[in-house]
C-alpha cells in the first residue's frame, strides 16, 4: 500500500518536473541562459557566502556558548537567519517607488526588531524553564 503511494507520488513528481523543464526550454534561449546564470549565482552565493557565514557563527557559538545551551541558541539563531534572509527585500525597501506610497509602507525594520527580541525572550525563558525544570541525574 505505501509502495504505491510513493510510486504515484514520485511519479506526479517525476511528471511536474518534466512539464517544468518543458515550459523552461519553450521560453527561449535568453531566458534559458538568464536562469542558468541565477542558478549558479545561486549555488555559489550559497555555498560559498552564506554555508561559510553560517560555519563561522556556528563555530564562534561553540566556543563562547555552553553547552547546555548551545541547542536552544542554535534554534534562535536559525529562527533569525531565516527570518531574515526573507525579509531582505522589506528591510531593504526594495521595491519602493516614489509613484506608489502604499508599497512597502510600513516601518519593517521596527518589525523586526520586535520579532528578534521575542525569539530571544522565547529563548530565555525556555532555557530558565528547562534549567528550573531539569531533573538531576
């Protein structure tokens, strides 16, 4: 029963792929090489930007945070970073324009600073929790 169920579902997979692909390449060859330059732009602002970002942070967190704690800012730290990769575009006010004030037209930064101090609070008090709570061995 879940043998067929994965067949099907890969093979929708499988097939949505294809008609992807098949939509990709009825685009044009200048489309075809734009998206080909935003993939390896992609591929390499990931792995050698942010993979090497994230390693530093990671490796400057092991040597400063204990270790009981180390997985409860290790969530914060991935709640933020995600967060904030996508809200780049709003905390940079890309795509505003002069013609149109109701884009963008809200102070996100503010917001932001309001949700990383609540992932931090949430943090505390789950680390106090847990500490407060923990049974000794």
């Amino acid at each position: 029963m879940m043998r067929g169920i994965r067949l099907a579902v890969g093979a929708a997979g499988a097939v949505i792929g294809l008609f992807g692909v098949y939509l990709l390449l009825g685009q044009g060859l200048a489309n075809l090489l734009s998206t080909l330059v935003w993939l390896v732009g992609g591929l390499v602002l990931h792995d050698g930007v942010l993979a090497m970002a994230t390693v530093a942070v990671v490796w400057v967190g092991a040597l400063t945070v204990p270790g009981r704690y180390r997985s409860a800012v290790a969530a914060a730290f991935l709640v933020l970073a995600t967060v904030t990769l996508t809200a780049v575009p709003v905390l940079g006010r890309f795509g505003a324009r002069a013609d149109n004030p109701t884009l963008l037209d809200r102070d996100y930064v503010v917001g932001w600073l309001v949700l990383a101090a609540a992932v931090v609070a949430v943090t505390a008090v789950g680390v106090l929790l847990r500490s407060r709570f923990r049974r000794p061995r």
